[in-house]
C-alpha cells in the first residue's frame, strides 16, 4: 500500500483529503503544521502533498527539508495565484503544483501519475548502469551526476530531465515533450516548470551541458 502524508492546517480541507485518499486504498497520515510534517516524515513515505501556507515552517521550507534527505516527490498545494509564488514553488524542488480550490478526481489524477512516473523512474536507473556526455557522466542506480570527475548533488526530478537528454545527445526535447515524459503533460502542469529546473541544472553543472535551441527546445551536445 502506497504511503501519503497529507500536510494542511485548514481541518475540513486535511480531512477531506485523507478520507477521500483512504477511500482510493492508500495509507494516509496528516500533519497540520510544518514542525509535524517534518516529525511525520518517514523513509517509507511514497508521496507528500504539502500547503504552503501552513504554521510554524511553512511548506517551501518543508519541502526543502525533506528533498534534502530523500527523492520523495512532493505535490504543494495554495491559494497563491501569483508567477513569483508558482516559481519560488519549483525552486523548493516541488514535483507539481496544484492551485486551490480544486477538483479532487483531478487531485488523484495528479497522485496516481506522480506515483507512476516514480516507480517508472526507479526500474529506468535499475537497468542502465552509467550515461556518458563527454566529461558528463550519468550513474542511474546510485542517481550520481559527474562533472569532471566530481560530484553534482541534484534533486530525482533533475536527475530524470538530464537523464532523458542524456540517453539521446543531440535530440532536441520541446517543453510539452519532456512535460509528457516527466510530469505528464495531460494533468495541466505549467511548462515554466520546464524552464525553472534546466536554470538549475545549468547552474549546478556549469558550462554549457545543455543547449537551448532557440524556438524549440533543449539538448544535450554530442560531447
């Protein structure tokens, strides 16, 4: 049974949620506040669905305790509306967003896709043992990156991205296509999120790894 903890300090909303995840046979647990969360928070949890606006840590910081000991894929929620609120989200390491109020078929939907592109991630990094890019190398069952020769830290989901360029060097990867590959472009995820983890890798990677191709996409060079 798939484990989710539910983080949200509105009581009807956090029931809501943890009912209706139950009646779908997960294993559910809750926390209302961020210093819970984090306490909540186990090597067995399979997915965290985390508000933002929550007390005592709120839910950027939240989640970047958690992506800082574990690849667990976190689904933030808010009634934040804004681009600045949205990006300061994916710059957390969030794996999706989702805006309030929502519809919850929707919600399982976006549970039911993170979960199988995380089981789908796992068996792709168990069958391939490294992925060379000139002096970048890839190692999939330990979900190392190397740059001459020494180590990058990056998140799951920045290990995937690069990974997907990486097996094609020279490919170029439009947004919705690597949205329908990593994020499942169907469930309505902001293509900006696109955008936002390439700024990252590029800055932890240094160099000119990746490649925008101006009007279509990105890539990975030949090496």
């Amino acid at each position: 049974m798939r484990k989710i903890l539910v983080v949200e300090d509105e009581p009807d909303i956090r029931e809501l949620l943890v009912n209706y995840l139950r009646n779908e046979g997960y294993d559910v647990v809750s926390a209302e506040d961020g210093v819970e969360a984090i306490a909540r928070f186990s090597e067995d949890t399979d997915l965290v669905i985390l508000d933002i606006m929550i007390p005592k840590i709120d839910g950027y910081g939240v989640c970047e305790v958690i992506k800082k000991q574990s690849d667990v894929p976190v689904l933030m929620l808010s009634a934040l509306g804004d681009e600045k609120d949205l990006i300061k989200g994916y710059d957390a390491m969030a794996d999706d967003y989702m805006t309030k109020p929502f519809s919850m078929p929707v919600l399982l939907r976006k549970v039911s896709a993170i979960l199988r592109r995380k089981d789908t991630s796992s068996d792709a990094k168990s069958t391939c043992s490294s992925v060379s890019c000139g002096d970048l190398i890839l190692i999939p069952d330990r979900m190392e990156v190397l740059v001459k020769g020494q180590k990058v830290d990056v998140t799951s989901r920045e290990f995937d991205l690069l990974l997907t360029m990486a097996k094609h060097p020279g490919r170029i990867y439009t947004r919705e296509m690597l949205l329908d590959m990593l994020w499942d472009f169907n469930s309505f995820v902001d293509e900006r999120i696109v955008d936002t983890h390439i700024k990252n890798l590029r800055h932890k990677l240094g160099g000119d790894y990746i490649e925008t191709v101006r009007g279509r996409g990105y890539r990975i060079g030949q090496g």
